[in-house]
C-alpha cells in the first residue's frame, strides 16, 4: 500500500521517490516479490494500491505467469505503473501483457486478492515459528503504518499476524525474506 503514491498517470520518472510519492518503495516491492536471478517469479502476484493525489484509489497488479516487460530496473516499470494510471474504470483491465489496473479500495483490493491473508506487523509471530499458507496474500505497507481503518480490515479478515525478525526492515527486505521462507518451505 502506497499511501503518497502517485495516482497521476504522468508523475515525474525521473523522481521517484519525491514528487511520485514514494512510488520507489512500491517499485522495489514489486521487483522483490516478482523476480529471481535471471526471471520472473511466475506464481508470484503483487497489487500495489496507490491512495496519493489527484485520483486515489488505485489498484495496480502485477501478475508473474503473464508479465512480460517486466525489468529490475524501477524507472522501466515505472512506466507500466503510468500506463496503468491511464484506465481510471472501477472495471478491472489488463493495460500491458500481466499488468491490471482498477480503481479500488482496500477492501476492494483484499477481496480480489483473498481469501487467506498473512499480515507483515511489527510485533507479529515470528515468521519462523508458524506455518505459512502457500497461496496466502501478504499484506504490508510503506514506509508508513496502516492506518487504524485501513488495520481494522485487514484484521476483520482473519489474517495470520507474522513479524519477519526483531528489527525493522524495509518493505522490499521484508518480502525478500518472506519469498526466502516460501522457497524453503514449499517446494
């Protein structure tokens, strides 16, 4: 969740992480969710929820089985993001090969994206002592906490509440170290 992020479909490539609203966290989000050493991640799926000005809110998904344009490079997918910004329907569209956009709330999001939901939190389980579902949507946000509605949601759900260690990390570290613990425990 991206809460400054960008909803414009001409937001600046060239400031990512200032006039775009933070757009860079959601980006290296999306890379550590989606790639791999030399691919995609085809089971993996990212939606980035974009609630910063002038037209929130914005569901962006990416899904790894269909992506195609996909790059490690940020400012490249920067623009899949601006593409996507261009369809402003409630209507669910595929606007490049693997990439979806829609206006949608957080509810909204979590219902496309349920039914089991895993919730990254500050002092959660620890990751390591609990069983994760394989085909459980992981819910985290930027660089600023949930807000209490936005929390209440995501806990009315029943999600399972895992911390991934004792220091904060940053959100792409975060889902690095949740794909890590997929890959050792799913074959």
């Amino acid at each position: 969740m991206g809460h400054r992020a960008s909803t414009a479909p001409d937001f600046s490539l060239d400031d990512l992480a200032g006039a775009a609203g933070r757009m860079d966290i959601l980006l290296n989000a999306a890379n550590a969710a989606l790639l791999v050493a030399h691919g995609i991640r085809s089971e993996a799926e990212i939606g980035l929820l974009l609630l910063g000005p002038p037209d929130p809110p914005r569901l962006v998904r990416f899904l790894g089985h269909r992506l195609r344009s996909f790059q490690p490079d940020i400012r490249s997918n920067a623009s899949l993001v601006r593409r996507a910004l261009e369809h402003a329907s409630r209507v669910e569209r595929e606007t490049s090969p693997g990439v979806l956009a829609s206006k949608a709330t957080f509810e909204e999001a979590l219902d496309r994206l349920g039914p089991t939901f895993v919730y990254l939190k500050e002092g959660g389980n620890d990751i390591r002592a609990v069983g994760l579902p394989a085909d459980g949507t992981f819910v985290l946000s930027d660089n600023q906490p949930l807000a209490p509605a936005e929390d209440r949601a995501i806990l009315d759900r029943g999600p399972l509440v895992v911390g991934v260690g004792p220091t904060a990390v940053h959100t792409d570290h975060a889902i690095a170290i949740i794909q890590n613990e997929l890959d050792r425990r799913i074959p």
